[in-house]
C-alpha cells in the first residue's frame, strides 16, 4: 500500500502490515454457526408457512419467515463473503508519529492514533504467531483493533517503545523484581 498521501512533512514509516487473510474472514465464526442454526428453522418455518398460505389461501403465512430466513443466510455466508471483499482495502502501518488504519468496505476509512496518546495496548492471542491488537488512547472512549496481526512482537516493541518516549508506560524499578 502507498501510504505517501497520508503521511505527514517529515513523517517515515516504522512498521507496515494487513490482517491475516483466512483469520480476518473467519474471525466471526460464531456468527455462522448461529446463522445455519437460525437459516434451518426458518426454511422450516417457510416450508410450514406456504403449506399454510396454500392451506387457507393467505399468502401472507408465506412471507412472514423470509426475513427471518434472509438473515440466517447472511449470518451464515454472507459476512464471509463481505469479509472477504472488505479484507483487500485493510492495511495498518505505524509511522514514527501515528498509528494508521486503513479499512472499508464501500468507503475506505482512515482511522489514526497519535504515538504520544497510546497508553494500553491488549494482545489476545489467536493462535502461534498470530493475534488481535486492541489499542487505546487517552480518551479510553478511543479505540483501535488491529485484527489478526502476524508475528507482532515487533508492533508490539514499538508501541511499547512509543508509551515509554510519551511516560504513558510504568515499569516497576529493578529493585522491586529481586523482593520477589
């Protein structure tokens, strides 16, 4: 990704990376079980409703599962598959000055976080070298994810670097660590 057009006078980049591809697209898999779950009952229900509709010649009974049935074929496949789309506009990057975050499905977004504001950052780790960093800044009401980061340490060692340059990052004194 050509990041020129929104880098800053004198900014350079540190750090560069987009979500693993298979782990960003199946990171709301639960999401599908519940879909094929809800889509079955309501073909069920739908098969029930037109049995009824033709039964007692309303064609209403007919239609009030669909919705329903839309849903479940959505929470089944269908955020997959705009997953999947939405994947090849995601690209994250840490310059020297910021955290950047490029993603959208119909309107890219960029999303920023100054280095200096940083002052929590939680990896939850998705399997060996893989994971999702949450990032927060001063304002705790902002937030950045970064979903399925390969091999992080290195992020992770500049924003560690970034909250202790801002005095965002307490370290206990190397006293302490021989009490205990």
């Amino acid at each position: 990704m050509d990041w020129t057009k929104y880098l800053q006078l004198g900014e350079t980049i540190a750090w560069e990376g987009r979500p693993a591809p298979r782990c960003y697209i199946y990171r709301n898999w639960r999401h599908s079980l519940f879909g094929v779950l809800l889509s079955l009952l309501a073909a069920y229900w739908q098969s029930v409703g037109i049995q009824m509709a033709a039964a007692y010649h309303l064609s209403v009974l007919a239609w009030i599962p669909l919705p329903i049935l839309l849903v479940g074929v959505y929470l089944a496949v269908g955020h997959l598959v705009l997953a999947r789309w939405e994947w090849e506009t995601v690209f994250y990057t840490m310059t020297n000055r910021r955290l950047l975050v490029q993603r959208g499905l119909f309107r890219k977004r960029l999303n920023s976080l100054n280095r200096q504001d940083i002052v929590y950052f939680q990896l939850r780790p998705v399997g060996k070298d893989l994971g999702i960093l949450r990032i927060w800044a001063k304002d705790r009401n902002v937030m950045l994810t970064l979903w399925c980061i390969e091999q992080p340490r290195q992020l992770i060692e500049l924003l560690e670097t970034a909250m202790a340059e801002s005095g965002n990052l307490i370290r206990p004194p190397e006293s302490r660590l021989d009490l205990v």
